[in-house]
DNA sequence: GCGGGTTGTGCAACTAGTTGCACAGTGGGG
DNA sequence: CCCCACTGTGCAACTAGTTGCACAACCCGC
C-alpha cells in the first residue's frame, strides 16, 4: 500500500491538517495517487499511532488536525524509497470493452471512446497548462522541483498515451472514408452473424 | 468490476477450463486485466449461479469443469459494453518515489528505474514479437481479429510509455556528461542538507 | 438567539483483489 | 500396490479502497 508513502512525501513537503491533503489529493497528487476523504483520514489516524506522523490541533475549527512527519516517518519513507517496485498490474475495462467490441454495440462504444479521447485531451490541455505555469524554466529546475516538474510530465505522456491509444482504435474502426470505410462495412457484416 | 465481463469476453472468444482462463490471464489477456486462478475459480463460480455460464464436465480430470456463456451471459456483456466507462484511478508507486525522491536515497531509485525501463523494454519487445507473429498483415484485419490486434497495440504503446517516462526522469537527474552533469551535482549538495 | 447551510472529521458496510494454504485426482516409478 | 510429485479446483483470512452516512463545529442571516 502506497498511499500511508503518498502521504509521507505530501506531509514532507508541506505539513498539513485532513481537509488540506484530501485537496490534495483531489488535485495535483491525485494524478498518480487517488484517495478518499475516508480513507485518508483512517490511514493518517494508523500513522500517528505508528508514530510516523505527529499532530497538532488545527487553525479552522476545534477538530482539526495538522499532521507533520516525524523522525520515524521520515525513516520510513527513505527505507520505502529504496526498496524495489513491483510492477503493478493493469486493469482497464475500456481495454476489456475494446477487445470484446465483436460481442457488444461497437457503434456505442465507438461514441464512448471519442468522449473518453475528448476528456484525456482536456486533462492533457490542463497539466500542459500547469506545466507552463508553474515550470516556465525546466533547465533551471533542480531537487524536488525538478521531481514535482518530472512527474508532472509523467501525467501528460500518460494522457497522450490514452489519446493516441483510443485514437488508433476509432479510426480503425471508422477512420478515413476510403480504406477504414470498406474495412468498417465488412466488419459490420461480421458482427450480425 | 470487470473481471466477470474479462471472462464473458475470453469464454466469447473460446469456451474453457477455470485452468485454461487461469492460463489466459497469465498471458494474453492478463495484458488488460491481471487475475489470480483464486480469483477466477470464485468468480466463474458466481457467474455460474446467475446463469452467465454453464458448466459441462472436463476432459482432463473428474473435478475439471469446462465453461460457455449463456444467452443470458451474452446479454448481460452486450449491455455492458455499450455503458459508459468510469475513468480509472492512476495509482503509481513508482510515480510517489519519483515524487518524493529527495527524502530518500536517490541513487537507490535511479538504479532500480534503471532496471524497471529493461523491464519494460523487454515486455514491449515482446509485445512487438507477438504483433509481428499473429498478425503480419495488420491492414487485412477484421472483426474480433483487428480488436485483438488494436489491443495488443495498446501494450505496446502503454511499455513505450513507461520506457519514455522513467527514461526522461533518470537522464534528468544523470543524463549526458555535460549540462545534466552539473544538475546532478548541484542536486546530491542539496539532498544532503 | 435560532435555524439552516457549510465544512472538517470519521464510522461502517461492502467490494475486489491478494496470499497462503488445502484437498483430491492423476500419473509415473519402484 | 504404494508413494510421491504434479495439477485442477477451491477455502479463508486479510488488505486497500469505495460508498453512504453521520456528527458536531462553525458561520451567517433573520
């Protein structure tokens, strides 16, 4: 489980209270790691029992909470850091849908499909747009701006990754009037039977 | 969930033994949806009991059972594929190292990106073989053929992905001998303070 | 002061997947 | 025949994440 580290290196870069990281989260740091509200305050609860995390009452209201990293969890983190990474599995259902497509309304999933590109588009718009915003300069980058910089670019291939992808399999399907569309009729034949 | 419709697609294509959807999964399939033969036999099991499958005895054993879809399970796929898909949570643990790098041992993590871009050098080289092995003549492709065929396109752009990304990181932190040369320096002053 | 809406924190039921383990059927060798 | 190794099927404990819901603190308007 990853998000106690995710938080590890949010916290260190910045202490924070729940309702800041679950921001966070929502955000910038949601490109590569996703959490709920719920979850994130279960685990930031486990981490301070653990004493990775220390907290201190918060400015907003009785309740809040400010956690920061204490020694222990900064160890943590480093150890984590240089353990080995297993390969996480793929799972993607519009991948199954694709490779099912014979089986189902092609016609419908072809709509979805241009609607899935439309929306990767527009996050890839979006990280590019925080991209020259925030990094005007990636020359002059260094430490963990230059890290922050880097993962960032990490979510604009993985957007160009979706578009391309997705893209390839429309216009396979559909494609340009001449070639695709005779492909596309005896396709379309097939499927009846 | 999507690995009882991963299983209405690959029992579509061809029916078969839980271990012969165990075999798949480690294999082709498990490209798109990753599965444990635990996982399987339980959910082949469920789908069963909602009348997704019959089962039929095996050839290999007494306890072998040999499952088909259903008009049922072929209805039930069908809508399934034409509902809109719900864009999936990125979850990196390599993007989180990445991220947090300069509160751990970067040279750890570089080295071991190092052997993660081999890794998936080696599935795209696969990947590719497969390609040029099952379908020299991509363009003469229909029907479930071009859609096995555009999915396997999907591997092979998701590996060059990961080789891009991770590639970009290590050079931006060693890169070549000269400009990135004297990033690298300046950056190791600053991890160590 | 009261009521209503907003907001930060958190409980709990549920799901999907992982991991360790187990049983029994099968085949082959001694 | 017996024993051992392999193999197809499957149980169960556990984990991480999702979703619905809840409580109480806080603020603002009447």
């Amino acid at each position: 489980m990853a998000l106690e580290h995710a938080l590890l290196v949010s916290l260190s870069e910045r202490p924070g209270t729940g309702i800041e990281l679950t921001r966070r989260f929502d955000r910038s740091i949601g490109f590569f790691w996703r959490a709920t509200h719920q979850q994130i305050y279960k685990v930031l609860r486990r981490m301070e029992d653990d004493g990775w995390l220390e907290a201190t009452a918060g400015d907003s209201r009785s309740t809040e909470r400010r956690y920061a990293v204490t020694d222990a969890g900064r160890a943590a983190l480093e150890t984590w850091i240089a353990m080995p990474t297993r390969t996480a599995a793929m799972r993607s259902e519009v991948a199954v849908k694709m490779r099912g497509a014979s089986y189902g309304d092609r016609t419908a999933l072809l709509d979805h499909l241009r609607h899935l590109i439309g929306e990767h588009r527009t996050r890839q718009a979006h990280f590019e747009r925080l991209e020259r915003e925030q990094f005007p300069r990636p020359a002059e980058l260094a430490g963990q701006r230059l890290d922050t910089w880097l993962v960032l670019r990490g979510g604009i291939k993985q957007e160009q990754f979706w578009v391309e992808w997705l893209s390839e399999y429309v216009e396979a399907w559909v494609g340009s009037e001449t070639l695709a569309g005779a492909r596309s009729s005896t396709s379309e034949t097939e499927g009846e039977a």
